[in-house]
C-alpha cells in the first residue's frame, strides 16, 4: 500500500470554482453547466462522479435518476447506454431539453480544451465507495494529469479517497466534512489530503487558521452571497464553491 504521507496538492486554486458547472444557470453536472461556467468567466469547476452499473465513471449527484433526468430508478442499476438515453436538460428549462449525462472522459475533454481545472467529487452509489474511488483516479490518472490544470479529487466517504489514493497516489486527494470532526488532522493525513472541504454553515475563522496551520488547504460549500463569500476569503478559504459565480466574483 502506498505511504499515507504521500500528499500531492491541486495547483492554486481561484477564489471561485462553479459548482456542479454553474447550478443556478444550467443543469448540474452537465456540459451546458460547465460551458455556462466557462462563459461567466469561472477557471475551477466542481462535479459529482458516479459509477454506471457497467463501471464508467458519469456525471451525477443523487443515487437515483429522478431529480436530475426524465429517468428512474438507481444510478448503480444501469448501463452507459441507459443512462445516455435520459434528458438530463428539460427538468431545468426547456432550453435545455435533450442534454444528455456526460462522462467523466467528455467533461474533462471539454475542460481541457477550454484551459479550465476540475475538482472531481467521488459520489459513490451506496457499497460501491472504494471501486467508485479507485475507478475514477484511474481513469485521471490515465488521461487527465497532463492538463494545463491538473484535476484534484475528493469526497465525504474516507473509504473512496483511500481507494484513490491507494490506485493513483499522484492524484491530489481532499476530504469533506458536514461538520468539523475531532480528529480531523488525523484522518486528512491518515488520508494524504491536501484540502479540507467544509460546509460553510459550520466554519468558523478559529478552524480555517487551525486548519491552515496544520498545513492543509480549506475550501468551502456552498456559498451563494457576497458578503458571506467576503468573510470566508478573509478568512483565508481558498475557495467558495458557487452556484452563482458572478455574485462572487463581483464582490
């Protein structure tokens, strides 16, 4: 097993990464969302990545199909060529009807293309945590590091960073966290994570320097107001996640 002091870190990040693309514009996790990022000038966007029921690595939030596509039933249940069939774009405007799920391959190719970096949330379907982890350093790993940006993964679940980290310790791992846990140095560096991710309804200025102190970098989710946005970066946050880059952008 490789060394669990091996800690790769993103390159600088912007003070702004679009979340899920742009949410508030475009649906989620979808190539309309990253090119609405890309128009609103945003460098860094974050998605989800779920593995079909075949093992290919797709850009999805939820366990199941409803809220995001014309589809039902359990992500995990079905096949690339199931879930390429589904309108993933009209539940979101009509402008949208016929967007289909991409894979991690197409959005990191268009992201590629555009000069913009990715952090790749592993959102494994329920058991599936370390092969949903593994799957996707891999698959970066394999195509993706070589980018003017390199991606950087991360996820709530312990067991799918361990996994990336054990399949391609190369990849820069970070961990999220609803609330601060007590032992949070020892599982980031039981991990090698370089970031920290924190909901910021929960941060406070005492834990972003403890945090930065210890050496790892803090990010923040999900921050859709300007002045909130202000005090984070004060702070030192490195990033907000946004479903709204412009607002924070603007401050």
């Amino acid at each position: 097993m490789p060394s669990t002091t091996t800690t790769p870190s993103p390159p600088p990040l912007r003070p702004v990464t679009g979340h899920r693309g742009a949410k508030g514009h475009a649906p989620e996790n979808t190539i309309a969302g990253l090119r609405k990022a890309h128009e609103l000038g945003v460098v860094w966007v974050e998605f989800d990545v779920k593995l079909t029921s075949d093992g290919v690595p797709v850009l999805m939030h939820d366990d199941t199909l409803k809220r995001t596509t014309d589809g039902r039933g359990d992500v995990a249940t079905k096949t690339l060529s199931d879930i390429r069939a589904l309108d993933a774009g009209r539940w979101f405007s009509p402008d949208f009807a016929g967007e289909r799920v991409p894979t991690l391959d197409e959005a990191m190719e268009f992201l590629a293309k555009r000069g913009m970096g990715a952090n790749v949330e592993i959102k494994p379907c329920p058991g599936r945590d370390a092969e949903t982890g593994a799957t996707v350093a891999r698959a970066l790993a394999a195509r993706w590091m070589g980018m003017a940006l390199p991606p950087f993964v991360s996820s709530f679940s312990a067991e799918a960073v361990a996994a990336a980290r054990d399949a391609a310790p190369e990849i820069p791992r970070g961990l999220l966290a609803e609330k601060f846990p007590a032992d949070w140095r020892a599982q980031l560096e039981a991990l090698g994570c370089a970031t920290f991710h924190l909901d910021q309804r929960r941060v406070t200025d005492e834990r972003v320097r403890a945090a930065r102190e210890a050496g790892f970098r803090v990010l923040a989710y999900t921050v859709n107001e300007a002045a909130r946005a202000r005090a984070l970066l004060d702070w030192g946050i490195e990033s907000v996640f946004t479903d709204y880059p412009e607002r924070i952008a603007a401050r």
